[in-house]
C-alpha cells in the first residue's frame, strides 16, 4: 500500500500541484461534468483525509467512491 507522508500534503496547497496530480492521475468522466484522481493503493483513512484536504484547499466538491471488481 502506498503511504501518503506530510511532505505531500503540504505540497497540495496550490493549484498548480492540484494540475499536475490530476495531468498524473485524473480522468474526465463521461457520465456528467466531473472528473477522478486515481488513489488507487493508497488506504481508505487516508484517501479520507486527502478528500478533506481538497476540500479545504480548494473548495471542491468531492466524494470516496469505491469500486467493487
């Protein structure tokens, strides 16, 4: 499992680092205007606390989805 370390999320705090993750590992959905950041790998507790970190940072709309295979 990855680990997602302080140096990271201090780094997600400007909207060029949030362009590069998502030039990296963001998807355009083609259901509605929306798009995914891939945390693939990474743990739910901390794929929550990413989640509240752009949330705060950018004042996006965000949600955890799961997906069963």
């Amino acid at each position: 499992m990855k680990k997602i370390d302080n140096q990271l999320v201090d780094s997600i705090t400007h909207p060029l680092s949030l362009a590069v993750w998502w030039l990296d590992d963001g998807n355009a959905r083609s259901d509605c205007n929306g798009g995914r950041l891939a945390t693939f790998g990474i743990h739910l507790e901390e794929q929550k606390s990413l989640q509240q970190l752009l949330d705060q940072n950018f004042q996006q709309v965000n949600q955890y989805l799961q997906y069963s295979q």
